[in-house]
C-alpha cells in the first residue's frame, strides 16, 4: 500500500556536509518543503519533494493532512518506560537488580511490558521510538534497547538491541548499597569496581579476538556468558551509557572510557554547562534531562534547562531526555521547548528529539529524518511541538497510522 502526506510543511531534519558542528544553519539541499509529499511504501520512505514536483501514481492511497507539520517522529534517548511500569509499584518495577552492583548481562527487552500506559502517551505525543534500559543502582545495570513505541510484543519492536550498556556514577550506587554492608559505598569504590569489570572483559575480548584471528590453528573458543555481553562494547558497535550528574562524576566516566578506549554518552550531564567548553573537547555526546523534575538529591542541585543549550552551543552533540518516569514521556517535546525558552537554538532543540537523538543512539540510519530508504515513522502536529498548546494531529510508525486524533 502506497500512502501520500500532502499539503503539508515538512521538516525533514536531515542532516547534510556543509552542517557544522553545534551550528543551526541550512544545508545544501532544502530540508524543509512548505508545501511538500512524502511517499511511503512497505514502510519505508520512498520519496519526499515538494508538490510542484508530484505526480499521484494510479491507485496510490493519499493522505491530505491539509498545512500542519509533517516531520520525524520524535525519539526519547533515555528511559525506563514499560520497565519501571506506571502505577504498579514493586509489582511493575523491574528497573534495578539492586543486590548485586555488577550486572553487565542483564537484558532491558526481558522486563520491558510493551502493554505498559506510557507507550500509548508516547505515541499519542509523536514519540514513534526510544532507548530503555536498566535503572542506575549499580554500577553497571545491564543493556539497554532501542525499540519503536507501538505493539503487543517487545520482539516486534526492537530496533537494536542490545544498545548500549548502562554504568552509573555518583549518588544512586552509593546509597542503594550503603545499607547493605557492601562495595561500593564511595565514589572510590564506584570507579575501581567498575574498572575490574572492564579490565576483565577487555582481556576476556581480546583472547577472543585472538583465537578468532588464529582459528585452525587453536581449540574452539568457549564463550563466557558473563563476559561475552562486553564484546560489543569493546568492538565500539554500542557504547556506555553512563549515569552522571556532578562534573566530577562525569569526568571520572570520560576518564574511565579513555583508559579502555570506549565509545560513551554521557547521561544527565546535569553539571555540563559548568563545564561545556571541556566537554567539547572531549568528543562525547550528551543526552540531557530530566530538568522536569524537583531538585530531589544533592547531585541534581544544578539541574536547568540552560543545560541543553549551552551543550549545544559549545560544540557537543545533544539529545534531550524525560528519564521516564521522572518525568512523563509525553512531555519530552515541552522538555525541547523549555529547553529554547531557556535559550537553545529552536532548531538544535528540535534536532535534539529527531536526528541527534537518533544518531547519538546510532540508529540513524532508520530514524530521525526524513529521508529516502529510512523506516516511515512520522508525527504530524497541528503547529509546532515545543509548544505546550500543540497537538498531535496523527502518528505513524513504519507508514502505519498508529495514532488519529479524535479516533
């Protein structure tokens, strides 16, 4: 089935050559159509132009979504959503595997309840994807997973997985096992254990590389089930995810993941604007948030929606986070919003919820834009969605229509 989305502004949130870094100017090729089609087939994008240059194919079904705004569907970088479950208490909450602080081979897609609430709100808000994962008691919590917002079975959802591998700094290990008569109980702590995990699975990898490099001449490689989750973390294919706030937390995790020569965002960044011209230098992105919520630890006290933009401004790639359910998924575009009334370019915040999203959790080349041969997953808004009085017009995911206002 062939569909059209026509009469509408586009947004294609493409990224181009010419585009610099932290930079909000245009490409070379137009990435916004103010009367423009995208043709979707089998779920992929097809084609996208302006409506001058359209021609309606013979028995093409066409969807007239008269002037709104057509663009990427919207993506959450980090969050818990179907894994710590609205409403459900311990019941629901499958988050954190908070007795033991090392648990690499933990898998989100084992706990996530694709039936949970928050996966119609998010799609009801033009969120058609998102990175979720374990909780930040331990020091690592296992591996996160991207997956498309709308089904029945997790299966059916994934997009990547695993994703990235979580590891968590400062406040929440220390005081999940202060009580409980255990490593860690300082920072210290924190950072050593985390660094006996690596230097365990980094030679764990590289015996493998080897007997892999030399397989007719050595036995048959036996995977360790404990260490065998850290190879794709060691062959840059998915990066960590750290948990860090405090601008000493996060240059210890940068400090950490230099030493093993890893690939990291770094999550929260609370502190980052203190510190923006450094992290720049430094090359890892950031996925900023939640700043919709109280101040509620000592190592969030300078948690603001500033943040985001002074990221952005000094040069380092940015997405922006709700970390459902601290804050509700539905509010990440009013996140974005809050984050340009605070003083981030209107474009870099838009950015930060489609295309930087998407590259920052390295699936961008299915999602974030709108650009031939990616999946068809589009939000069509009434006006602009950082504003707190837009609505979501209609959601598609994978050229489906999954949402329909009023239906």
């Amino acid at each position: 089935m062939e569909k059209f989305l026509i009469h509408g502004r586009i947004l294609t949130m493409a990224e181009h050559p010419d585009r610099k870094k932290g930079s909000s100017g245009a490409g070379q090729e137009q990435a916004e159509y103010q009367d423009g089609y995208v043709h979707i087939v089998d779920g992929k994008i097809a084609g996208i132009g302006d409506m001058s240059k359209w021609q309606k194919p013979e028995g093409a079904d066409v969807m007239d979504v008269g002037g709104r705004l057509i663009m990427p569907g919207i993506i959450e970088a980090h969050c818990h959503m179907g894994i710590t479950e609205e409403k459900k208490g311990m019941e629901g909450d499958d988050c954190n595997e908070n007795v033991e602080p090392v648990t690499p081979f933990l898998r989100a897609i084992d706990a996530v309840n694709s039936m949970d609430a928050a996966f119609d709100d998010a799609v009801r808000a033009g969120i058609t994807s998102a990175m979720i994962g374990p909780g930040s008691s331990n020091v690592v919590g296992g591996q996160f997973a991207f997956v498309k917002t709308k089904g029945r079975r997790i299966d059916d959802l994934i997009v990547m997985a695993p994703a990235a591998m979580k590891v968590a700094f400062g406040e929440n290990p220390k005081v999940n096992y202060s009580g409980q008569g255990k490593m860690p109980v300082t920072r210290m702590a924190i950072a050593g254990l985390l660094r006996e995990e690596l230097f365990k699975a980094k030679k764990y990898w590289e015996q493998k590389k080897r007997r892999e490099a030399q397989r007719e001449e050595t036995p048959e490689w036996e995977e360790d089930f404990r260490y065998e989750c850290w190879v794709p973390v060691f062959d840059k294919k998915i990066p960590l995810k750290a948990h860090v706030h405090r601008v000493d937390d996060i240059f210890t995790a940068i400090r950490i993941a230099k030493e093993y020569d890893l690939n990291m965002t770094l999550d929260h960044c609370s502190e980052g604007h203190l510190v923006a011209e450094e992290l720049a230098k430094e090359g890892f992105p950031a996925i900023v948030g939640p700043d919709l919520s109280s101040r509620s630890k000592i190592e969030v006290q300078n948690v603001a929606f500033k943040t985001a933009g002074i990221l952005n401004a000094a040069g380092v790639k940015v997405a922006i986070t709700t970390d459902h359910p601290v804050s509700l998924i539905q509010s990440l575009p009013i996140c974005a919003g809050f984050c340009v009334k605070s003083g981030m370019d209107m474009d870099a915040a838009m950015r930060a919820i489609t295309i930087h999203a998407a590259q920052i959790c390295n699936v961008a080349d299915r999602v974030g834009s709108l650009e031939v041969g990616k999946d068809a997953d589009i939000a069509v808004f009434e006006g602009n969605p950082l504003e707190v009085f837009t609505e979501t017009y209609c959601t598609l995911i994978n050229g489906e229509v999954v949402y329909m206002r009023g239906q």
